[in-house]
C-alpha cells in the first residue's frame, strides 16, 4: 500500500529494514537516512535507496588456465556489505556489476598465477584475491566478508593429461625396478610396454632336434606297446580237446 501511495503522491519514500538511502538535493548529495518513511518535495529532492545487509555475490563459473598450462573450473561466491552509501552510490554507477567485474578480474589472476600443486592452497589464493581487492572496497565503501570457492577443478581435457603423467611416472618407476633386477635394456622396456618377450635365451638348434627325436622314439615304442595289449586282448583263451574215440559197431 505505502508502494502506491509513493508512487502516487511521490512526496515521502519508504526505506526498509536492511537499507539505507542517500537524499539528493537539487542533485547534490546529502544525508544517508535509515530505515523509515522521509518525506521530500517532489522534482527537488528524491532517495537513492540501496540494500547495506549482507548480500551474496554469485559469480559465473569462470575457465582459467593456470602458469604451467593446464586449464580449471573455478566457481567462485562473495559475501559483501555497504558500508559507505555515499562512496557506494556516487563512486560508482552500478555497485553489482562493477564488484562482480573486479572480483573476477582478481580470481582470474590470482588462480591463473598457480600452478597444479599450489593450486590446493585455497585459502592462500582467497587471501591473495581479497588483496586484490582491497583498494576495491576502500574507493567503493564496501567490505568483503568472506569469499570462497565452491568449486575448483580440472577439465577434462586437462585430467586425461593427468594421468597419463601419472602413467607415465608409473612406468619410469617400473622401468628403473626391472634393470634394478639385472634385466636388460631391451627386456624391461618390453615388460613395461607391456610386449611379450623371451626372458630366457633360445636352446640350441641341436637340443632341440635331439629333444624331438627322443620324443618321436617315445611315442613309437608307446604305440608298440599298445598294439602288443591288442593283440593279446582279440587271442581267443583255448581250443576243446576233439573226440578221438571211434563210434561204437
């Protein structure tokens, strides 16, 4: 209701609960009033009227490449409050989107400054880009109350070069143990390449054609044998004597 009748009459403006307003005087900045109904002559007077509570910033997630040249996920959220409306209305022609520019600028370089291993220090960076910040807040008249990173981590394309570091360390790891254990050059560069190889050396070709020789006399003298059971098996066991009394006259 008091919406309509401001809108109407537009001889008082409301300030709620959580903000504050800057009255302007023929276009001269005045006092900040808090909350409440202040009254104004219209065409000469009006409020600037902006949220001082805590305010949430969410920021797009952003795609930053790091010093050593693997690329991240960096999502990234602020929570900031007015301090100084003066410095917040008349500094600055949009408060949002001018802190949401700075911060980015700031996790962009800051993260963009790490590498894949300093990259885990997040406070470190958070510390870093409230630095970063700081001249932001003090030509602004807003203070940053925390920040946070809700989300950091690699692509896609920079995992799968991840691992194959990580195999590839792995297999210098192996590499290093196989010629530790006497191998050769060759050999433990097969095992690790994951090829079929012959750790033992060949046997001499006339080992081997004695070894079938000796195999093939095996097997004749096992098929002798066999036929030997054969034949004693299909003998028939004897013959009835014959009859050799003569018929009786």
């Amino acid at each position: 209701m008091l919406e309509i009748l401001q809108a109407i009459t537009g001889v008082f403006v409301v300030v709620y609960d959580g903000q504050h307003a800057l009255k302007f005087t023929l276009g001269r900045a005045g006092p900040v009033v808090g909350p409440g109904v202040h009254w104004k002559w219209p065409i000469v007077q009006k409020f600037k009227v902006r949220e001082t509570k805590h305010t949430t910033l969410d920021l797009e997630p952003q795609v930053i490449q790091l010093r050593d040249d693997l690329v991240y996920e960096v999502d990234c959220k602020v929570l900031y409050q007015i301090v100084n409306l003066r410095k917040a209305v008349i500094e600055i022609d949009d408060l949002v989107t001018g802190l949401k520019n700075r911060v980015v600028l700031a996790v962009q370089k800051v993260v963009g400054s790490r590498t894949r291993t300093t990259i885990r220090d997040t406070q470190a960076m958070i510390d870093a880009i409230v630095a970063e910040l700081a001249p932001v807040q003090d030509q602004w008249g807003v203070r940053i109350l925390q920040l946070g990173f809700s989300n950091i981590s690699p692509t896609t394309t920079t995992l799968e070069i991840t691992q194959l570091e990580l195999l590839s360390r792995e297999k210098q790891s192996l590499y290093a143990r196989f010629r530790a254990a006497g191998l050769s050059e060759e050999t433990a560069v097969a095992l690790v390449s994951g090829a079929v190889v012959a750790v033992h050396p060949p046997e001499p070709a006339a080992t081997l054609a004695r070894e079938r020789r000796e195999e093939q006399a095996l097997r004749a003298e096992l098929a002798q044998g066999e036929a030997q059971a054969r034949e004693k098996v299909d003998e028939p066991a004897g013959k009835a004597p014959e009859d050799t009394a003569s018929p009786s006259s």
